[in-house]
C-alpha cells in the first residue's frame, strides 16, 4: 500500500508546488487548507505523514500537532514535519513540544523538503518493525525492551531505570531531537518529580557508561538530546 501525505496548506501555490513533487515521489497525497479540513481527513483515512502549515486560518498548526499527539486516536502517532517561517530556536523547541517531529523554514528548497519527507517516512516504518520486535539496534548499540537490556560491542551496560527509558526513548526517535521537556515526560512516572538539570544528568551518567557507543548520543544546543541515525 502506497504511503499517504496530508498537507495542511492554506497558500495554494505551496500546497500544489508540494503536492505535485510528493506524487512523482510515488506518494498519495490529500490537501487540507484549514484546520478543520485536516481533521475531517485524518477521520476519514490513515496517513503515513502530516506536512503542516504553522500559521493558518482558525486553528493553526501548534493547536493541531497539540490536538493530535493527544487524541485517542490511532493516528496520534503520524509523524508531523512542521512547515514555518518562523526559523528561531525559541520557535522551533515550541513546535517540537507541541509533537512535531520536524520542522522545515520557509521558503524552502525542494530537495531539502523531500529529503525531509523520507526521512521521516523512513524512521516510521523502522519504527514499526521495531515496536514489534522490542528489539532496536543502531550501530554497535544494541537495546532489547523485553528484557531490559543494552549491549555496545556485544559487551553488557547496566542502566538505571531512568537511564534506560531515556536511551530508550532517544533510540526509538533515532535522528529526531527530544527537548528535555518531552525527555522529562519519558522517565517522569508517578510521584517522581524530575527537572531539567536532572536531565543532563542522566545523559551525562548514561554517556559514561555507554563507553565506546557514547558518541551516538548528541547534545543539540539549545534544544534537547538525540541518538545518531547511523543507517
């Protein structure tokens, strides 16, 4: 089944400009030019991906990516690639805290967009596998969920509990910068109380121990922490 696009686009000539090079990438593809369209085809068909428009018309584009990632639905999950003109780091930590995987300034150059675009199809279907198998490996690191494991070189790492859901969640969003926000709501559980410093902490601790694989964790200044994709 071919992957399906929706773009949340209220300038035409960007939504078409859009929509015409994702259907020569092989690509269904839907458009929305309001808020209220997207939701009534995120009702009525599944997506691979979200391409969504930051300011539009009645809901804008935080309001949705907030909506979605809470919302009952199966489609809570679909990857966002956030499309603004807004290019400050002020404004790309909040669309990530608001659920977007990416983000992308206007005006853009098509290739980088597409690029974007398959990047983010990509890491969905490894994360599918991967939910499956509970099993993620990227390079020489290697994190088995079941058995609340990590190995780098073969070799076995004891974690913290805190430690562990950190990798783990970093691993699962492989390539994709975690705000320390978004990383505190992963270790924070109930009557546990974590801060931002408490964060780099953990990263600091979980880097010691990671020995040789500690150069696939990466500090984005600013922002928060990712692991490398080294696929």
């Amino acid at each position: 089944m071919k992957n399906r696009v929706l773009i949340v686009e209220d300038e035409k000539d960007i939504a078409d400009l859009m929509a015409l090079h994702l259907k020569r990438e092989g690509l269904e593809v839907e458009v929305a030019e309001n808020g209220e369209q997207a939701f009534q085809a995120l009702e009525r068909n599944p997506f691979s991906l979200l391409v969504l428009d930051w300011m539009l018309p009645g809901i804008s584009g935080l309001d949705i990516c907030k909506r979605l990632r809470a919302s009952a639905s199966h489609q809570r999950t679909t990857p966002i690639l956030l499309v603004t003109a807004r290019a400050q780091t002020t404004d790309i930590v909040l669309g990530l805290e608001m659920g977007a995987d990416d983000y992308i300034t206007k005006p853009f150059d098509l290739p980088v967009f597409l690029a974007r675009v398959r990047a983010l199809l990509r890491r969905s279907q490894r994360e599918e596998k991967e939910e499956s198998t509970q099993r993620i490996q990227i390079g020489q690191l290697v994190l088995d969920a079941e058995r609340h494991e990590v190995r780098c070189q073969d070799s076995p790492i004891e974690l913290t509990p805190s430690e562990f859901k950190l990798l783990h969640a970093m691993m699962k969003n492989r390539g994709r910068v975690l705000t320390r926000e978004r990383l505190i709501e992963c270790v924070q559980g109930e009557g546990v109380t974590v801060i931002d410093r408490a964060i780099d902490t953990h990263i600091f601790g979980l880097r010691k121990k990671l020995g040789a694989c500690a150069n696939l964790v990466e500090t984005i200044r600013g922002v928060g922490y990712r692991v490398a994709d080294t696929l």
